[in-house]
C-alpha cells in the first residue's frame, strides 16, 4: 500500500507535473558552472570592488521566498551560508514571453528548492549584499517540505527543530535547518586532520588493518559475529586494531597509526555508540611516560587548530587543555572520592566494597573489572579538568607491561576529560610467555560467564615470540574527542548517521 501524502506533497508533486508539461526539466543532468559561494561574496563584495562581482554565478537551496509581485526577494542557502537573490521578472523574462516566469518563479517554486542563479553584486537600500539576478536555473524541484525554522534579521532562530528523533534520523534534513550542525561535522573533519598532520609530521605511518577479524582481540568487549560464506567460518566485525598495529611493530616499523572504525556489541547512551571511531598509534622505544607528553602536545594543537586557545567552554566548565596534565593512580583516586584503599583487596573484599557503595556488580566478573567498576561509579567524573589517572592492576590490563617499580600495577594510563574516559595507553606487553599467561586468565573468566573477557589470539602469541621492540601505544576516542572539542552533550551529535531502531516506513 502507497503512503498517505500530505497536502503540500499533493501540491508540490502538481507543480512538479505543471513544470514538465512546459517543457522545462526540474532534475537537469547538465554541468551548472558554480563560480562564488554566499560567504565570499558578502565578505569581499564592496562598490570599489563592484567590478569583480558584475558575473556570478552561485547555486543553493531556497531557504525564504518574498513575493512583491514582479520583484521576488529568494535566499539561498549554499554549502557556505545564506545569500538573497533579488529576481525580476523584466530581466529574467526580457521578451513578451513571461511563461518561465509565471510557471517556475511565481507559481512554481517552493522552500527547498534547488535554483541556479547568475548575475551581479550589489547592496539594497537596507543594506544587505544581495545578487541582481540576470538568469534563474531549476536544478532540483524538492517533493516533500522541510520543516520551517524562522529567523530574524539579526539571525535569531524560532521554532527550532530541536527533536532527536527527527535529527538523527533524517541527518539531511537537519544539515539543511540547522546550519550549526555542519560546523560540528567541519570541525570533526578539521580535528581528524590535525591529528594526522601531526602524527605524518612526527614521522608516523598511516595503515590500515582488517575489520573482519577471525579473533576479536586487543580490548575487552562484546563482538559483533558475522559469517564468511566463501571460507565458511565466524568472522567478527574487529573491537580493536591494537593486535594487528602491534604485528606491523615486530614486522620493523617504528610509528603507526590508523583511525579505525571499531564495532562493539553493547550498550547505548550519551557517550556510547556501537560504531565508534578511535585512532591507534604504536612506536617503538617508547614507554608510556613519553606517551602522556606526546599525548599532552597533540591535544594542545588540536584546541588551538580549532579554537584558538587551549581554554575551552564545555557546558558549564571552562576546560584548559594547556600541558603539563595532572596525573594521578587510580587507587588514589578511588581513596580520595570513597575514602577506601583498595589496593590491597581480593576478589571477595572488593565486592564487599561494591555492596557497602551500593555498586551493582554482577559475579561473572574478577578482580580488575571490579576495580573499573568502583572507580567508574566513584570517581570517573570528578575529573573535569585533563587528568592522567595511571599505575593500573595487572587484572586490569591484559596486554599491558608490568610497572617497573610497583608490584601488582602494570604501566597504563587513562586521559579522563570532563568526567569521561578519552584515552587508554600503555607500556606494551612485549613478554611473549607473560602475555600467553594473561590471556590464558581472561579465558577463565570468559568460562565463569565474562561475555567481554579477551580471547586468545594465537597467531599475536606467535609474532611476539619473534620479538617485538619496547613499545608504546594509545587509543583515542575520536567522537568523545569532537564531543569536547565541538561542546556537543551527546555523542549522537557528532556521528553522521548514529546507529537507531529500524523505522517502520510505509512504501
């Protein structure tokens, strides 16, 4: 069964019908020769400047049409910002044939529209930089309106769509109304390409590695499992890339990178998305000290790059992401928000901990998740400003170097901005017959009913037993990242098409 159609689907599909029987096309295939852009017009246009602007040509999306009967006011809307046309019909129609006119302009076009204008600069009597059109094309005829958002001379917005639903569903609809979602979406592309200059700068190599994986390995999560019909085994959509780029550092490179496309079979909310974007880096020789300033020194530029200034407003908080960031354990972080030292507990002492904090924890899990546990309820969002919390327990980190100085911690950092995880890092595991036996644990505990413990992966086992060079690696959410960076409240805010619900839509 055919959907119901509104009554202004109705009307525009008759204008539609209207504009082809006048043998005009409203979905043209020819080149249209785009030669200016809204913003460059009006940031350059001036009357000693007149004569550079006498044969424009823009392109855009009708955002307000104003009839004045043979003088009509359109504002386009093109991949910069908002220009007007002022269009007359004299000049667009100079013979005693004013078809075009009364069919396109006067009586067929409508808010979403397509139009390609050519013509002149000038200024209106109130002052506003406008083109004298001279020729007006009908590139796309839209069918279906955009939901109407008012706004004042002065730019203030009314009746703004505000309703997630709509937004991330219909991400297009939303680019075209909400102007200031596009500038989230430059700026992530600006943040993703200052981290890559900066790491090509230092000598890194960008590569990539494979995202179906016969081992879901190099973190602890919940897999997305697929078939490979041609090999006829499981395959797993990767939850990490750290084995594979970790493989590349025993083959001999010294730096690589690669901003990787994760998947994990979990939960949703303001800072989780099942598909999440993370960028991964290994060089060797290095240890996780030098890793927290080189850290330090690429957030810095991305801040600048972006904004300016290291100082950034976040919400309520003004954030500074100026080195040198405080750094801290994670024990004592859980001893400064609790008042308990939980360093030396086991197993049964630490859930006791959770039950006195009214921590619910499920008894599938050991000793490190217990930890993570206490100090994501206690302590994770005490930090606002940049915070290095380090010297994690080895149950914590299976592929990560035991502390040179401090038993029972290995060598490991977490960056905690505004309350949340942005970056996890280590000194890397390089120990083949340590790293066997901490995966051998993770097996035990996926026994005991751990649907996010690690599994093994022997052909990692077989690389490191070649030899792998002292290392250091990090992993940086790049979507929590452009949340910061951006002031977004909700990671669906800064994804394209954020993962939802299938919607149920009519034919």
């Amino acid at each position: 069964m055919s959907r119901q159609l509104s009554e202004q689907e109705i009307i525009r599909r008759e204008k539609l019908a209207k504009i082809q029987e006048a043998g005009i096309n409203p979905f043209p295939a020819a080149l249209y020769p785009v030669n200016s852009f809204s913003t460059n017009i009006k940031e350059n246009f001036s009357e000693e400047k007149k004569d550079d602007f006498t044969n424009v040509c823009v392109a855009g999306r009708i955002m307000s049409i104003n009839d004045k009967g043979k003088v009509f006011f359109i504002k386009i809307q093109d991949s910069k910002g908002i220009i007007q046309l002022y269009v007359k019909r004299d000049e667009i129609c100079p013979t005693e044939d004013k078809s075009f006119w009364d069919t396109v302009i006067k009586h067929g076009l409508d808010l979403g529209d397509i139009i390609g204008c050519s013509g002149f600069v000038f200024i209106t009597k109130t002052g506003e930089t406008s083109i004298h059109a001279q020729t007006i094309t009908l590139l796309t005829k839209s069918i279906k309106p955009l939901p109407v958002v008012k706004r004042d001379e002065e730019g203030n917005v009314f009746d703004e769509v505000t309703d997630p639903e709509f937004r991330y569903r219909q991400r297009y609809a939303d680019l075209i109304i909400n102007p200031s979602v596009k500038e989230t979406f430059v700026k992530r592309t600006k943040l993703i390409n200052t981290m890559r200059n900066f790491l090509n700068e230092h000598g890194a190599l960008e590569v990539d590695t494979p995202v179906l994986q016969a081992i879901p390995g190099g973190a602890a999560a919940r897999p997305f499992i697929t078939h490979h019909n041609a090999l006829d085994v499981p395959f797993y959509l990767r939850i990490a890339n750290e084995l594979y780029l970790k493989r590349l550092i025993v083959g001999g490179f010294d730096w690589v990178y690669e901003f990787s496309r994760n998947f994990r079979n979990e939960g949703m909310d303001r800072t989780h998305n099942p598909e999440f974007t993370i960028l991964e880096w290994y060089t060797a020789y290095k240890d996780y000290y030098w890793m927290m300033e080189i850290t330090e020194q690429l957030l810095e530029k991305v801040a600048i790059e972006l904004h300016g200034t290291t100082e950034l407003q976040i919400g309520s908080q003004t954030i500074n992401f100026k080195a040198p960031y405080k750094r801290m354990s994670i024990f004592d972080a859980i001893k400064e928000n609790t008042g308990i030292d939980v360093s030396d507990l086991d197993e049964a002492g630490l859930r006791d901990v959770c039950k006195q904090l009214n921590i619910d924890v499920p008894p599938t899990i050991g000793k490190g998740k217990l930890i993570d546990e206490i100090f994501s309820a206690t302590s994770e969002h005490t930090f606002i400003q940049p915070t290095f919390i380090i010297d994690y327990p080895v149950e914590m980190s299976p592929l990560t170097k035991k502390h040179r100085n401090k038993k029972g911690l290995v060598e490991r950092f977490e960056l905690m901005v505004n309350g949340k995880e942005i970056a996890n890092a280590y000194s890397e595991l390089n120990d083949p017959i340590d790293q066997r036996e901490r995966f051998e644990e993770q097996v035990k505990l996926m026994e005991r009913g751990d649907d996010e413990a690690m599994f093994i992966d022997y052909d990692f086992l077989r690389a490191l037993e070649y030899g792998m060079p002292p290392t250091s690696g990090i992993g940086i959410g790049i979507d929590r990242l452009v949340m910061l960076m951006t002031n977004q409240p909700s990671i669906q805010d800064v994804l394209l098409f954020p993962q939802m619900r299938p919607e149920k839509m009519d034919n």
